[in-house]
C-alpha cells in the first residue's frame, strides 16, 4: 500500500485516475490526498484519503491472504460512522480470493449485529451501504491497477512504477501461504468425501475384477505424496491403467 500511496502522490495522471475510479463508489467524493499508517487508537489503516481540510472519506485496507484482524472491518466502519461526511471502507486483495474475501467480511458483520444492504457489483467493485453508516467495498489488485494503468500511458516513469507495483503484487500473490481456517480444520465433510471417494474406486476396481475387465494380479495399492490409489492391468492386452 506505501507503493500505491508513493504512485498516486508522484503522478497526477495516477492520482486522476484512481479519484476516477473511487467515484464509482461514491460519485460525490471529494479531491483527496492519500496518507499510509495514520494511526487511530489502536486501529492503523493501510491508507487513508483525506480532504485539504484532513477530513477523512476512504480507508483502504491491503489484504492478499493473511486473515482478516480483529479490527477488520468492524471497527474500522466504527470509526468511520463518527465522522459527519460521508465515509468508505475499502479493502484491495487478490482477484482469486475476491469471493471468499467478500463472505469473510459479510460474516463479521453478522457476528457484530451489523446489518448491510444486498451486496452490488458496480464496475469493478462489490459495493453494500451498512447498517454503520459508511459503505463497505471490496476490489482486486488486478481489477484496480488494470483501471489505472491506461491513465498513465503517457508516462513513462509512471507506468514503469506501476508495473513494479504489479510485479510485486503478483510476487506476493503467487508465493503466500494460503492458512487453513478454523472451519476448514473442523469441517468433517472433507475426510468424509475422501472415504467416500475411496470406496467408489475400490469398489469400481472390485466390479471389473470380478467381470474381467480388470485384472490386479501382481499389483499393489499405492499412496504417496502426490497421489493415492492402485495400479491394474487391463485383461484383453496386458497393459497398464493407474486407479
């Protein structure tokens, strides 16, 4: 997010477009200027965009796979809620956690007793209005960089900068441990399926033996780290088909 910050602070032609872009949410937002780690209390937004006058209208929040903190996005819509103009909450992660990223926010706010008005796609955007007050929105890396690298066309630095940004960014993407969560943990739906699975080959195996399709004379189950299963041999021309 510094990078970003760095970028829309340099260029104008990058500071045009992403103003362009933050009006797809709100289409009354004001010039702003882009600050990184303003603390609040306890909270410290990635970055915030503020009016001449320091007054605060959008905080945005960098995720790409770590989990969401206890702030997030619950006491952040708190802080926002107390000031008097209108105020957005925006959170940028990886395009392939867009989704799963959307229900992890949607579920914080049902455990606040948040409500949030049915969730719209506005250009790039997921967009809902809170029961808080503020909006909530949710974007790619992909998708905003994508919009704002035509804006810089013309320049040179500008959009060597944002390239570097991209390459970071998908740097960061491609090599983050995804965590399991606790869900995942302690979901028995997923060992069950394997069982399940398990039994249909072996009984898949089991019926062609027994019709002579299949033979398995001489052949072992086998399970390693990439693969579990059993080899057998077709019966009409001795070859080989892995299970």
């Amino acid at each position: 997010m510094e990078a970003l910050a760095f970028i829309l602070r340099s260029y104008d032609a990058a500071h045009y477009g992403m103003m362009k872009l933050l009006r797809g949410i709100d289409p009354h937002m004001p010039h702003l200027w882009f600050q990184t780690q303003q603390a609040d209390g306890d909270n410290r937004p990635d970055m915030q965009g503020c009016e001449d006058e320091g007054r605060i209208h959008i905080l945005v929040e960098n995720k790409f796979w770590a989990g969401l903190t206890e702030n997030q996005p619950v006491s952040y819509l708190r802080i926002l809620a107390e000031y008097p103009q209108p105020t957005t909450l925006l959170f940028v992660g990886p395009e392939d956690r867009k989704e799963t990223l959307w229900r992890e926010l949607h579920q914080r706010l049902i455990e606040n007793e948040m409500s949030a008005t049915k969730g719209a796609t506005v250009g790039i955007f997921r967009i809902v209005s809170t029961s808080a007050g503020p909006i909530l929105a949710l974007t790619s890396w992909r998708a905003l960089l994508d919009a704002l690298e035509p804006r810089v066309a013309d320049d040179k630095a500008a959009r060597n900068d944002l390239l570097q940004l991209r390459a970071l960014c998908e740097a960061a993407d491609s090599d983050a441990f995804i965590p399991v969560s606790s869900a995942e943990v302690s979901d028995q739906r997923t060992p069950a399926l394997i069982l399940q699975l398990y039994t249909v080959v072996q009984t898949s195996i089991d019926l062609a033996v027994n019709q002579g399709l299949l033979t398995v004379n001489g052949l072992r189950p086998q399970a390693n780290w990439e693969r579990i299963g059993r080899y057998a041999r077709f019966g009409c021309d001795g070859g080989h088909v892995g299970v």
